[in-house]
C-alpha cells in the first residue's frame, strides 16, 4: 500500500461512491504518472473504510486513460452525458478490503 497524505481538497463520499479523476501534462504521459495517481486513490479508498465503489468518467476516445483504468482494475460500464454535456463510459472499482 502506498502512504500518501490525504488529498488537498475536500472528498466527497455519497452512497459509499467516490469519483476519481486525473490528468498528466503531456510531457510526462507515458511514464506511469497516472498509473501510479490512481493506485494512490484507490489506496485511499480501501483504507478509508466508507467507501464501497470508485468510478471514474471517460471519454470514449481516451484510450490511454482507458488503458489506466483497466490496469488498475476498473470495470468499463455504461455510456452516459457528463454535468457538462459530454459522452463519457462509467469505468467502475469495486472496493475490496
């Protein structure tokens, strides 16, 4: 497990359901940046012991981000709109402890 502070800002949990989200500058893509962001949440998440699902927004044409998602054991889920008028899939994170 990685020890990582909590986050800056102020998590939302509702329904024991957290949305994640990330980005990498794009000279830094491709090094496992957003890999390793997500392993810290997901850490987060099991340890925080509230949270029973993690689920993350993307656009259909994010493959690399996709990609992220599917290596850290998201499930890819339903195509919905997004708050701001964008399609998007539901990748979704059973939270095992």
């Amino acid at each position: 497990m990685v020890d990582v502070p909590p986050p800056p800002f102020e998590r939302v949990v509702i329904d024991a359901q957290v949305e994640i989200g990330y980005g990498v500058a794009p000279e830094r893509r491709g090094r496992g940046v957003a890999t390793a962001a997500v392993s810290a949440m997901l850490d987060i998440a099991r340890s925080s012991g509230e949270i029973d699902e993690v689920i993350a927004l993307i656009s259909p044409e994010n493959i690399a981000s996709g990609r992220v998602a599917t290596g850290a054991g998201f499930e890819k889920g339903e195509a919905i709109r997004d708050d701001e008028g964008e399609d998007v899939m539901v990748w979704r994170y059973l939270v095992t402890r």
